[in-house]
C-alpha cells in the first residue's frame, strides 16, 4: 500500500499572549494521498492558516512530526525546509505574494531561477508556456501593478506550478476576488490538478469551493470535527466517515 505524501502525527501548535498560552492545535493527526483534493474548512481563527502552513514547512510546530514527500520537516532546519518547499511545493498565498518590481514572467521564474534545475532558456520557454496556459500570453511583461487581482493570482498559479510540484498548497485563493473571477480561478486550479496529478491542499472559508474537493476536513476549536460541506447536505458518507475516524485516530 502506498505510504501518504503528506502524514502529520500528534501535530500541537501553542502560542503565547499576555495572558498566557494558548492552543491553536492539538493533537492533530493527519494523513493525505498523492493526488488527493483536500479543503481544509473552519471558522476564521481556527487554525485553518497555521495548519497550512506547518504543513508546508513554512512554520514549525509545538509538538508532533510531519512528513512531506518522503521528508521529515520536524527534523529540519528553516534553510533544510526551505529547499523541500523549493523542490517539492507550490504554494498559492490569497494576497498573490508577488513581486511589484518584476514582470509577470520574471516572477513566475524565480522559483527556477532560485533552483537552478533548469537553464535559463528552459526556464523561460517553460514560464511562457504556463502563462499562456492560465491565458496571460498577452500580459507576460506587465508588472503586478497593473494586472488586475484575477490576472495576478493566475501569476501566482503559474508561479506554482513551474517547478512542477508534487503538491501544491492553497491558503484562501479566491478570498480577494469577485464571484465570477474566483469561479474562474477555481476552475483553473482544478483541472490543473486533474492534468498534472499534482496534491491539491487548500484553506478555504467558502463552503462551495470546499465541496469541489474529493475530501474536506473542518477545524474546530483546534481538532477536526464533521465536515459541514457533507454533513448539512444529509450525505455524510460511510467511506467518508470512516477516512476521516483513521485521520483523526492516525491509523
């Protein structure tokens, strides 16, 4: 049986405050297949985002282990997980993350530039062909500046994916966006991740956008309960159910 790309176990995450320390995350367990869809659901304040982003090494937790493509991140240190996220990850961040000093394809290959996996015609003749791919042939020299918010996340898409990731990690990627431009970037990330079978992880407050997903996962009060996406349709599923017993068990 194939192990899990991405497996946390007894995941904490404390923080503390002038009143004392409190808990963001407890005892979470945690298990995801290659090519999985996962939304990660809850209120805001839950723990959405901080869950995120131990996941993606981009923090690192209070207590408990994680494994990412084969890598231990509670067992590295920030330049260590920093090279996993090069090599292994796309992260799609709500606020685009992009640089305003750069054109759309310079940004989109920086992470080779950074890698150095590629020469530089290779990374440039690969960057064109995702822009083009999220239909920004047309606007590969402007600057973020003058790109509208739908325009510059399908940047940060592209900026993604170039690497060709084994997963890709989605913090709110339509929270700034209109209805018709988020619908659009849905789409977009979804057959994206059909075509390339790439894992898809995403943080997302919008209940439709997480139902989209083979699998979703709510935090409350710093623990995984039912999902509401299943359960408020009536169609909480026995496998589903189950799945979800073996991740929070961590069986």
């Amino acid at each position: 049986m194939s192990k899990p790309i991405i497996m946390a176990e007894q995941l904490e995450q404390t923080v503390k405050t002038a009143t004392g320390e409190i808990t963001i995350l407890h005892q979470l367990n945690l298990s995801i297949m290659a090519g999985e869809q996962v939304a990660i659901t809850g209120r805001s304040g839950s723990g959405k985002s901080t869950l995120l982003g131990l996941l993606a090494g981009l923090d690192q937790a209070t207590q408990g282990r994680i494994f990412l493509c084969g890598q231990a991140l509670h067992d590295l240190n920030e330049d260590e997980r920093a090279r996993v996220r090069l090599h292994y990850l796309g992260f799609v961040f709500q606020s685009f993350q992009l640089l305003n000093h750069l054109s759309a394809l310079d940004n989109v290959m920086l992470p080779l530039t950074l890698s150095k996996t590629v020469s530089p015609r290779q990374a440039r003749l690969r960057s064109q062909e995702l822009l083009e791919r999220v239909g920004l042939q047309d606007r590969m020299l402007q600057t973020p500046r003058v790109l509208s918010g739908g325009e510059q996340q399908r940047v940060a898409i592209a900026r993604a994916l170039v690497t060709e990731p084994q997963v890709i990690f989605a913090d709110e990627p339509t929270g700034n966006l209109d209805g018709h431009t988020a619908r659009a970037i849905e789409d977009l990330l979804f057959s994206l991740n059909r075509e390339r079978g790439t894992t898809l992880v995403l943080v997302t407050h919008d209940l439709e956008l997480a139902s989209r997903c083979n699998r979703q996962l709510h935090l409350q009060d710093g623990h995984f309960q039912e999902s509401p996406v299943l359960a408020e349709n009536g169609i909480l599923k026995q496998g589903y159910q189950d799945h979800l017993t073996r991740s929070v068990s961590g069986e």
